[in-house]
C-alpha cells in the first residue's frame, strides 16, 4: 500500500458553502446542523474572492464583543482572501503553512482555483497516527 504523502490523500472533499449575505446565525446553524468548525464562504456580487468562516471567527468577531448574530452578515466577518492549499502538496508543508499562519482549516484548490475540498487540524490526528504506524512498521523490518 503506498504512503499517503499529499494534501488529496486526507482532505474532505464535502465543503460546506454559505453566502456571504447570510446572517452569521444562519451560518452557525449550517455549521451547528453539520457537526463542522468552518464553513467556506462563496464568491458573489458583493464578494470578489472565496472567504472562510470558522469556530475562532465566531469567538473573536462575536462572542467576544457581545454582537447579535442575527444581526451581522457573514462577509463582515469572514477570512478572506483566503489561504488555501493545492491538491498535491506534501502534508508536511501544508502542516508548515498552518503552523507559520496560526489556522486550522485549510481550503484545498484544484489547479483552476476552484474548493474541491478542506483539510483542518483535527485531521493531522490521523496523519500523526498514521505516522506513527508506519515508523513502527518500518523499525520491525
């Protein structure tokens, strides 16, 4: 069985889509609904680029400043431009970029731009086990 070396190889391919005029309540209940900590946010009229919209931006743009998210729209709080990912780069640099950025979910793009799927740090559990795994198996033989 080959090692998995590259981003396509553990990224979700489900990416859940809000509009940017959403309420951020309606936004967190898609997120709530869904069991997901972030949700990408889709270009339109009044949004030229992809944006995302996480757990920590709800916390720091809402909770923290005691704003109704009834009352906000999602592209006054979202990330964006976003920082995203190509489908065939190393795990280990996507970890590097996270780790240099300080965010834990991760856009992946195809060659044209386009989301094709997301990758977060709760992901990296599995590849730190799978790791693992395979350094165990590697010292046996």
């Amino acid at each position: 069985m080959r090692e998995k070396h590259t981003v396509r190889d553990w990224m979700k391919d489900l990416v859940v889509f809000v509009d940017p005029d959403q309420t951020v309540f309606e936004a967190l209940s898609t997120m709530r609904r869904r069991y997901i900590n972030s949700v990408m946010v889709s270009k339109s009229e009044s949004n030229d680029h992809y944006g995302i919209l996480t757990t920590r931006d709800v916390c720091d743009k809402i909770v923290a400043v005691n704003v109704n998210p009834k009352e906000m729209k999602v592209k006054d709080i979202m990330s964006s431009p976003i920082i995203s990912v190509q489908q065939t780069t190393a795990i280990k640099d996507c970890a590097v970029l996270m780790k240099e950025n300080r965010i834990h979910h991760l856009p992946v793009v195809n060659d044209t731009g386009d989301v094709v799927g997301m990758i977060s740090a709760s992901d990296f559990l599995l590849i730190a086990e799978a790791m693992g795994n395979n350094f165990k198996e590697r010292s046996l033989s």
